[in-house]
C-alpha cells in the first residue's frame, strides 16, 4: 500500500467517525495528500470524491487523464469531455444523494455552490474535520522531505551571512535574488513565498515587500525564505547586521526576541497547547516592555502548505502531539526604526521538541556560523 | 479616476442591475480588476466588500494593510489583527444584513461557508454575474498589456525556429528552458503557464509535460507557451519540425489545422457567436476526416486569467463584442503517432478580429520566419 493509499484509508474511517457520506476534494494540498495528484485548480472541474466505505473516484477532464492516471494508485479515473462537460460523468458518479459531504476547504466557490445546488437536501462541512488532524503529524514521507528542505534553507542562510560586508551597497532585491539563486544550488526547487530582505526601517513591517533599498552599514536586515524539496517547504528567519553599528535599543530588543524565540521552542512538547507555547516567548518580549510590539502570532504549523494547522496563537487550545511541526518565529517591529525576527521550524518528538533548522542566532555576521 | 475606480464604478451600477446588495471578493483577478491590490489568497481572509450604492471597503489582516494601502484607490482599509481575528471588524463592516451577495468564484468554500453561516437568510451568487461581463471587454490598460506580452512571446517563438536543426538532440526539457530564458530576455515575466514542449508521439497528448525525449529529426514539436507583462498573459502554439522528414500523413493534417485555424479567424467578428466561431473551424477539420482526433474547443478568453470568458467552444451562445481577446487553436492528435495544434490570440475590433501575434504558421522552420 503506498502511503497516499495510506493516508485515504485512514481519512475514510474519520469520514465513518464524523457522520459524513464523502469527501469531494478539488485540486490542492488534500488532494495531493491522498491522491498524489498535483492538479492545478482551473475552471475545469477536477475532483477526487472519497466515499466512507467504497473505493474513491477521479473526475478529470479528458485532456489531463493520462497525467492522472500515472500520478496515482486511485483506479477509477472518469475523463469527461469540453462538448458534454463534467454533469453527465457526475451523474454516473452520483448514484444515490448523500446526506452529508465534506468539501475541500478551498473548493471554489463556484464548484461548491454546483454541489449544493445538485444536493439542496444535503448538509455540508469542510474536508479539514476529517483530513486536518491526519495532516497535523507528518508521516515519515513528510519528516524527511521537511529535514531536506530546511537543510537547503539552513546553508542559503550560512552562504548569506558569508557574505560579511560585501552584502553592503546592495539592494535588498539584489540580495533577495542571491538567496533564491543559492536555495536552487542547495537542491530546492524554487521557493516556497517571496524571499523577504527587509534592511533598516524596512524590517518594521512583518510582511515588507522587496525594495531598491540599498543594505548599509549598520542596519539590521530581516531574512526569511524558504525552498521546497519534494513539495515541502522550509521557512526560517534570522535577523543579521553585515557591519557596522547596529542603531541605538538595538541589542536590547534583539535578546528579547532570541530569548523569546528559545522560551517557545523550550516549552514545546506533547501535551502542551499552543497557546501555551505563545505565551512562553511573549511573556519574554512583554516583560522586556516590547509587548505591544509583537504583532503577530507566535507560529504555524508547515507541511503541503507553508502556512497550515497547528497555528501557535494566544488562547490556542490545540495540544501539540509527536510529528506536528511548525516555526517558533516571534518578532518586535519599531516603526521608522527596524525590526527583529528569528524563526525556526521545530518537530515535535516523543519528549520534547527538536529544531529543523540550526544556523547561528546571533546578529553580528562576524561571529562564528 | 483611475482605471480601477472606473471598473468598479461600472460593477456597482450592474450589483443594482442584478439586485444584489453587494460583492464580496477574496483575492484573485476580480479583486485586482477593481482594486488593484495583487494579495495572495491565504488563510487570513483579506476581502473586498463592494455594496452596489456606497464606497468599497477592504478588511485585510493588519501585516498586509500597509502594502495593500499603497496599491489601491480604495479609502476605507480595515486591519485585523491575529488575536482577535477577522470576526469584530466584520461585525462592524456588515452593520446591516443583506438579502443578495454575489461572491468571488474562486472564494475558498471555507469562507464562503462562513458567510452563509452569518447571513442565513440571504441568498447567494457569483461574482461572474456582475463582473464578468466588464472583464470581456478589454479596456485600453489590458489591450496594451496583451499586445506586449504578444510580442514577448512572438519575438521567442522566432528565437525558438531561429534554433533550426541545432535543437535535433536536446530534451523537450531544455527546450522549455530556453523557452523560459528567452521569454524573460523579451520583457516577459516568468511564465502564464509551463511551456508545453511535446516532441513526436508526445505531441498526441494535447497538455503533456515535458520530458526527457530527445528532439529527433522528423519530429513535429508542439510548442505552446506564453509569459505575462504588466499582469497580462500570452499564449501562442505553433507545430514545427527542425530538421528531416516529417512522417507520413503529417501534411495532410497540417494543412487541415492550418485552414481550420484561419477560418475561426476569419469568422470572427461583432454578433458572430462563439459557436460559430468553433463551427467554422471545427467544419474544415471534420471535412478533412478528423473530426474525432479534435478532442478540446477551438478557444478561450484570454485576460487577468489565461484560461477565461468567453469560451469558443461548440453550441458556444456568446456573442463576440469589440474588446473580446480569446484564443483560436485548433488541433488534431493520432495517438502514438503526433500532434499538431495551430494558436493566435485575437482581439475583435469594430468589423472583424485582430491577431495579436504574427509568427510564421508554417512547419518547416527552414522556411522564412
């Protein structure tokens, strides 16, 4: 049994458990996940339906059969054509009206609408009732296509702060194209979101797009990038100075962020909730006085998607398990004046929890990698 | 009045046409189309709320405020934070309960879900409705942007018959990189979709990936790809062979497509339907005896999406209007044996259709470009 086979028994018996007739899985990381199928979503309808208890379906459009049927160990795979459209496969497929059907989260709108419409007495939910929890713990698949990938991730970061001062003078777009162009050489495939290089003021926006901001002497710079390898991503953040004095306040709020960073990796274990990981590293940057300044959350889980279940905010009640992973990246952001992140992706292990990614912490380049 | 603003602007009197209360528009290309912010979907819900007799409002997850600020005409920006959610700034956005909303067609059924939670009693539609018919007709802004992604894409296509015999013995794969480098070096941005690069049999698949196969003499390669300028995408196919002979029967279809193509080019104009439009192509192919090797429509829209309204397909009812961009690419597939498939893009003009790209329709790359 491959483990995409694997995973679909195992989200079959939660359908039984959740009083649902059927999955319908549009194109997208569920899909993938049971399927092996990495379809594009298009106004062509593609859809996996996953019964309680008899074998799933594929409905593709005939042109994508054949790419289909080698992606995946599903055996019953119904092309449909552009002059008839998908209904008349759909009715075939449809022989009895379910009473209740998951949809993928991320299902258009417009392909679930058709199904209410085609089902008006039908109840419905979302696919994530019944695949999220398997999706939470990474197989062994999943673990070592997560390792590979922070490990691109990990030496880009190195290649990076090798750099030393020559990364002065440089645009933060310049840099963001060294980075993408190191994370290839490392073995990843592309990236998994836009490089952020966030120099100087720049850095007190979380999400800064970047610029033709020249690096100078003494800024700190805010990375965070990530590749993928075998679909799966990394994602971590180090906050660096390439020479120079970093400005006034600097170093205080910097401790305050890698302590954080290290209180929120230290309290992650079975058992305990997110929210109490949250707390663990905002407790630190609150008690340092930068509270009102960490203006996200603390972290999120990482698997198909980059960002995904278990998210790690304040209040949250999910109890982490072994195999979730996700980043510990808290931050404090100073308008006009800079910004502090760091972030690694973590495993949650039988006893504790171990790092995926293991580049310095420190911000000064200078110092030993 | 920015080009933005007037789209919405027209949206609005149409919501009032179709007697909805308002639009609700996560992101995608209707949400670009009116405000001009290029978000990605994720699971912080970032929308566009457009009520048909008030200004829009756009309710964003604080870390993206001040980069969607920046993008938009749109004045009333609402920021949510992560600890509190979306949920109290939509409670204040939706001070009044509406009887019809039209929605992204692409909004993730999560969110679609939740909507229809919140607003039991009302009923609900597709944005389509409303937008869509703006979004045929091309304004000024997009025909600009289609003519120069055109270009792009033309100028590579003559680099790529430029090649000659020189591309006898190199994968389809390295093909599509030069394809991807080339497109890059003529303005373009990456790529509209993966270059299709089918070499021999492989061109009897009309979506195949590109492989390993070696390019041989003989071969007919099918060549379809397109990149984006301002947004705005090309896609242009054509069927060539680089050296030797071509195999047995390849001329007879050749010239079936060819013909085929240039008579749903020629049948394109103002009032004409999209059925005919197939028709007239379609007709050329079947009276040549393939009728049942043309396994896909003759064409699609073309604008924000690749693939989008109106859609030339058979029985199409469409009417075609000044404005309309859509491709017309016919295509024959023989199993095992070869493909070929001939696309323009054209746009309609005041009495007829325009093409939007002018390479060579001949096979033999030895022939003038």
């Amino acid at each position: 049994m491959t483990p995409f086979e694997r995973r679909t028994r195992r989200a079959q018996s939660r359908l039984g458990a959740v009083g649902a007739d059927a999955l319908v899985l549009t194109p997208g990381p569920n899909l993938y996940y049971l399927s092996g199928v990495d379809a594009e979503q298009s106004e062509r309808l593609t859809c996996l339906i996953v019964p309680a208890d008899d074998d799933p379906t594929l409905v593709v459009p005939s042109l994508e059969a054949p790419t289909v049927r080698t992606a995946t160990w599903v055996e019953d795979v119904q092309p449909w054509d552009d002059d008839t459209g998908p209904e008349p496969v759909l009715d075939e497929v449809w022989d009895a009206a379910p009473s209740r059907l998951l949809l993928a989260d991320r299902m258009w709108t417009r392909f679930s609408f058709e199904l209410q419409r085609r089902f008006p007495n039908a109840s419905f939910g979302l696919a994530s009732e019944a695949v999220g929890p398997l999706r939470r713990r990474k197989d062994d698949l999943e673990r070592d296509a997560l390792r590979a990938a922070a490990r691109a991730a990990d030496a880009t970061m190195r290649d990076v702060r090798a750099l030393g001062d020559e990364a002065i003078g440089h645009t933060e777009a310049n840099l963001a194209a060294f980075i993408e162009e190191r994370l290839d050489a490392h073995g990843g495939t592309g990236v998994a979101f836009e490089p952020i290089v966030a120099a100087g003021p720049n850095g007190a926006d979380p999400h800064h797009e970047n610029g033709d901001r020249e690096i100078r002497a003494g800024d700190p710079v805010v990375l965070d990038f990530g590749t993928r390898i075998d679909r799966y991503p990394s994602d971590t953040t180090r906050t660096v100075v390439f020479g120079g004095e970093p400005p006034t306040g600097f170093e205080a709020v910097y401790t305050a962020v890698r302590e954080a960073q290290a209180a929120g990796v230290a309290a992650a274990e079975p058992g305990v909730t997110t929210g109490a990981v949250d707390r663990a590293a905002r407790s630190v940057i609150e008690e340092a006085g930068y509270g009102d300044r960490f203006v996200h959350r603390t972290g999120h889980g990482v698997g198909l998607d980059v960002h995904e279940e278990p998210y790690v905010v304040a209040g949250g009640d999910v109890e982490l398990e072994a195999g979730m992973v996700f980043s510990v990246e808290p931050g404090v952001y100073l308008p006009d004046r800079f910004g502090v992140r760091i972030e690694d992706l973590v495993v949650i292990s039988d006893d504790g929890a171990e790092r995926l990614n293991d580049t310095d912490h420190g911000w000064n380049v200078d110092d030993a990698t």
